[in-house]
C-alpha cells in the first residue's frame, strides 16, 4: 500500500491489532445468526510525510451507511463543547446574519444549532442518512453527500461559500484526505477560515490510547503531517490550540494560500516544535505502541478473570467504537462483560460488533446493581461518574482499562 497523503510507499509498521469488524457495525438482534465481516486491523506510518494511517481494507460508503450510529449530541459534554466553539468563533471572526457557516460532518446538528440559534445562515455536510435526518429534525439545512472538490464546487456554486468551515472529528474519516481538504480550499471565501479538531498523534502514543484505532479512522493526525497536506492542496496553517477533548486534541485554523492571508501565530512552530523533539519524524518514536497495547489487554482480562472468580458482577458502559477496537483485541465475549449500557436508542437492543455483547439502556445498572462498570470512552469517565453516581450507593466502582487498568 502507498499513502494516502504522499502516495509513498508504506514501509514502516505501528501496529497490527489483528481482525474485528468495524467498530460502527453494530448488530441487529435478528442477524446474529448471520456472519459479520471481519477485516485486518493494521496501522503504518508513512517515513516520507509521517502520515499515520490504517491499511485499506474496507470501504467509506460501507463504514458510513443508513445504520450509522454514532449521533454526537447524546454527549452533554460535547455539546457543551460546541456551544462553546461557536461563541468563539462568532467572536473572534464577527459572524454575522451576513456570514455563511458550513460543518462538514454535521452529524446530528449538534454544533450547527447554536449557530442557527444566532441567527446566521449555515449548511451542514453529513454523508450518514440516520444522523443527518436527525439534525434535519432540528430545523437545519443538510446535505447528504460525502465532500470533496466537487461537492465543493456545487456548493459554491449555489452561493455557500464560506466564511467558516468547521470539521470536528472527520480528517481522520476520510480515505481520498487531499480530495478532502481540496475541497475546503474551494468552498473557503477568500478571507474566510476553516478549523478541523482532531485527537493529536502525540497523545495517543503519550497515553497508549490504541483503541483509538479502527476502520472507520483512515489517519492519525499530528500537526507535521497536517501542514504538509495543507500546503499541497491549497491551505495555510496558522494558527493551533490544544484540546482536551477525545483524550487530548488539536484544533487546527487554516485558510487559502491565495487569500487574504492571516499572520501565522507562534504556536504553530511551537507545536511543530514539540512533536519534532517527541520524535515523530524517527521510526523509533512509533516503536512503544505494540507492546503498550499488549499489556493493557492482558491488564484488562487478569481483571475480568479474577471478578468472575470472585462472584463479582462486571457491566460496561458506553458502546463507543474505541470500546469495540479494545474489547475486539482482547478477545473479550458476554461471558467476562454481561452487557454494555448506553445512553443512545439507536444503538440500545443490538450487540456489539465481534465480541456479541447485548447492548442496554442505563436503567439496567439501576437494576442489576454491578459490582464494576467499566467506562469504555475512558475520555468521558468524569461525565459518565457524574450521571452514574447512584453505583457508589451499593459500592460498586468504575473502572477504566486504558491508558492502564484502574479500579476507582
């Protein structure tokens, strides 16, 4: 395989998770008796422009279909998240009911609505039926199309074309990536700005967080790599911000090369700086994350061993994708892990992809009293011990798998 961002050819290995099933394809009741496909997991780095990226092995139109469950706004702390985005965007740029807004991956308008909220005109881009239909439901104009150049340029065409472009946790999604971000450098007014927020290169090796890995992730993003395809298709970094979010994020601004050009900020070199001294243009940086992820799956069956020698009850809770990819990996069944919980309806009655466990609505930790409820989005643990807080009351205990196992 050659990469995606530079077409090099890919030489350097990360990491090989084996096989799973994309960790989005959750299972419908009535098909268990049907084969589920089960694909390899490998992740390579690129030595030419240190693009982190999975090996081709599954298609966008089959990761993103009609039943695509993942639906943003069932987090508060993302939507918090965003609402605060947008009052920083509309401050720091003047938006106004002049401006145009366009959300590339627009999920379920969990962003797009507190820009409609003030009054400015927005358009949201979101491939995926069952999310769009549910943003359409909040009022907001979507268009159900993947973006590219084209999409872009039929956009622009109808008069979007855009003061800011937001793209929160959809870089990593995309197979064709300079396509992609050619289509910003397309629809992007001459002065306008574009931001994409993505989990950072540079945390996920810190933290060992490979269960951020899986299909529907195509790259795994650091700013050196950003930049470069930034630079090749139109588009100027300048300015970045560290994130908390997903474990540890960037949010990244960029605007047309042939536009009315921003100064470049310190902390872009600043960032560049800092990858550039943690290693990640030298093979031996990428070398720790195998190993890493080795001793956390046989941390996390030890745990669900000895629990089930000891009588003890353990639930998960959140049926996220990162779950998946860590459950898949350590071969965890329904036999270690009762059931998952979790708060979204359109996912509560099926079963997880590969391991089979029942998903569940959160009433049942209220009804089964668990001895342990492992947090699967490690990233939402404080928000998850918030609306959980009930467990404490029969000394039952969270617990988190990744970056190490904890009991808390």
């Amino acid at each position: 395989m050659n990469c995606r961002g530079c077409a090099a050819p890919l030489s350097l290995p990360l990491i090989d998770l084996g096989t799973s099933p994309p960790s989005n394809a959750y299972v419908h009741a009535e098909r268990l008796e049907q084969a589920e496909q089960w694909v390899p997991l490998k992740v390579a780095v690129c030595q030419q422009c240190w693009l982190v990226q999975t090996e081709d092995y599954t298609s966008a139109d089959s990761l993103f279909d009609a039943e695509y469950a993942y639906f943003s706004s069932f987090s508060s702390t993302w939507l918090a998240h965003a609402e605060r985005y947008v009052a920083e965007m509309v401050e720091r740029f003047a938006l106004n009911a002049d401006s145009r807004v366009v959300e590339i991956a627009a999920n379920d308008g969990y962003l797009l609505q507190y820009v409609a909220a003030r009054g400015i005109p927005c358009l949201g881009v979101e491939p995926t039926r069952s999310t769009a239909q549910a943003a359409r439901e909040k009022g907001l104009q979507i268009r159900e199309v993947f973006f590219g150049r084209d999409s872009a340029a039929q956009l622009k065409s109808e008069g979007w074309g855009a003061d800011l472009m937001a793209a929160n946790n959809v870089l990593a999604h995309v197979p064709d990536i300079n396509d992609f971000l050619g289509g910003f450098a397309t629809l992007l007014k001459p002065t306008g700005v574009a931001t994409f927020e993505f989990p950072q290169l540079l945390t996920l090796m810190a933290g060992a967080q490979f269960d951020t890995l899986y299909h529907e992730h195509y790259s795994y993003l650091s700013l050196t790599a950003v930049q470069t395809l930034c630079e090749r298709n139109g588009l100027e970094v300048f300015d970045v911000s560290q994130l908390s979010t997903h474990g540890g994020s960037l949010r990244v601004f960029v605007q047309r090369q042939d536009g009315e050009r921003r100064a470049v900020q310190p902390a872009v070199q600043q960032q560049l700086q800092a990858e550039l001294d943690a290693g990640v243009k030298t093979p031996e940086y990428y070398a720790t994350l195998a190993p890493a992820a080795e001793r956390i799956k046989h941390e996390l069956l030890r745990f669900l061993l000895q629990a089930k020698a000891d009588g003890k009850r353990v639930v998960g809770y959140g049926a996220a994708a990162k779950g998946n990819t860590l459950l898949n990996y350590a071969g965890v069944k329904p036999d270690l892990l009762a059931w998952v919980a979790d708060a979204n309806p359109h996912k509560q009655g099926k079963f997880l992809p590969g391991s089979r466990i029942p998903i569940v609505a959160p009433a049942q930790i209220d009804i089964e009293k668990p001895d342990y409820v492992l947090v699967l989005p490690w990233n939402l643990l404080h928000e998850v011990s918030q609306q959980l807080a009930q467990v404490r009351q029969w000394d039952g205990r969270f617990v988190i798998a990744v970056p190490e196992m904890k009991v808390l």
